[in-house]
C-alpha cells in the first residue's frame, strides 16, 4: 500500500506539486491523468525519491520511505522511466542490473533464474542474447519493464510505458503491466496519456489538474465533465462493445 499525504514539490520558484495526496492499495493498477505540466512524471519521481519534495510525506506499507536506505527503496519500488539511455549490453545483462539491489559480490543462481524466469514472461527469451540497440520499440519497452519486475518490488512506478509505441505494442505493455499486478500483489502507478487505454487496464483513476489532484477513485470518475474540467475538451463517455470508452469532441 501507497499513501501520499499532501506532498508539495518546487523547481525553484515555481510550484509544480501542491498538496497532493493518493493512496492505493496491494493489487490495484492506478492511472495517473492530466495534461502535460500537471505534475504527472513529478509526483512518481517524488516517490521514488529521484526528487525530494518541499513537504509531505509517502508511506510505503506505513513506512515513510524518506527513512529507508537506498538500497532497501530500490527493493521495495522500481521505477521505470520514460525515456531510458542503455549503452551497449546484452538483454539479459540489462535485466541483471535489475538485481543490482539483491547482489553484493557477484551475481546468484537465484539472480539468474529470476531474470530468466521474467524475460518468459514478457515474451523475450529468444533474445536474451541480443543487444538492447538493436531492439525495436516495444521489444525495448518490455526489456525495461521486465528490468523494474526483477527487483521484485512492491510498488512499479511507470512513467508513460506505452509512448511511441503503436496500438498493439500499446495493448499488449498494458497487459502486462496488468497481468503482473494482479497475479503479484503488486501496487503500480502509471502515468498515461491514452484515456482509453487507462480504462481499459487500470482499476482506479487520479486525474490531477495544475499541480494537484483534481479527483480520485474508480471508473466512476471517468465522466465527460471530470474530463473537460481536467484536459478543456469536450467529452462523452458511452459503452461501446460493452466497454466505457472516452469519445472526444
């Protein structure tokens, strides 16, 4: 469980966050919502520590994580960010660091067979083997995602894991991201852009609006006026093919 409690973040002179509270629970996938330069990607880094807020408090199963070492934090939450520079390694390598939080001298069997075991199951065992450059977008995205799931954390933070990716790499990120939430008991927060992908894979909804949060909860929040209050478009939200989906304009 996650519980953010009236978090305040500045760059400089300029607020970006502004008491910002969230709480999500073991198993449940949140979306985290909002226009560009609503404090989105700040909230997650906040987090994960990356940043360190003005004021606040996280809990991380009652815990405030400003009191756990880094070690311990990188057990506990994976992060994985939009964008991710890698020089030149292998698959698997790449996944290994993912265990630098559990190695001290040299990497176990057991580090070896959980990074085996999580390129199974994003579908990307024949290419252990390959390098990371050589990969295509979503082939990378799901190497990163599968990088974050071997620190077997309790919180995946994911900071837009579906950009540049077409509809179907799209899909199946999601799926993923969902199936490994649910079967694990994991907390995870997503940033997305694509409201319709968000409803499709994620149980709540925390739409955040100039620096805070504008409202919270379950697919009910996802209405046409949450919606134009939040991104200024005009929305509608009907069933189609027995699902809730977002219609623009």
């Amino acid at each position: 469980m996650i519980e953010v409690r009236e978090l305040r973040f500045a760059y400089g002179k300029r607020e970006v966050l502004r008491n910002v509270s969230l709480t999500a629970e073991s198993g449940q996938c949140v979306a985290i919502l909002g226009n560009n330069g609503s404090g989105k990607s700040t909230l997650i880094t906040c987090i994960d520590r990356i940043r360190i807020p003005s004021s606040g408090q996280i809990l991380l199963d009652g815990r405030d994580i400003s009191a756990m070492s880094r070690t311990e934090l990188a057990r506990k939450v994976a992060y994985m960010p939009q964008k991710t520079e890698i020089s030149r390694m292998t698959v698997f390598d790449c996944l290994l660091m993912g265990r630098k939080p559990y190695i001290q001298w040299t990497a176990r069997q057991e580090d070896l067979d959980i990074c085996e075991q999580m390129l199974q199951k994003v579908g990307m065992g024949a290419e252990r083997l390959r390098y990371v450059d050589e990969l295509s977008g979503g082939e990378m995205q799901k190497v990163i995602l599968a990088r974050a799931l071997v620190q077997q954390p309790d919180l995946l933070l994911l900071d837009e894991p579906t950009s540049s990716l077409d509809p179907r790499n799209q899909y199946e990120m999601m799926e993923l991201v969902h199936s490994v939430v649910h079967d694990s008991a994991l907390t995870a927060l997503v940033v997305l852009h694509d409201l319709n992908v968000a409803l499709r894979y994620c149980d709540r909804f925390f739409l955040m609006k100039e620096g805070t949060g504008y409202c919270c909860g379950d697919a009910s929040v996802m209405t046409g006026e949450n919606i134009a209050a939040v991104y200024g478009i005009r929305a509608e939200v009907a069933q189609v093919g027995g699902r809730r989906t977002v219609i623009i304009g």
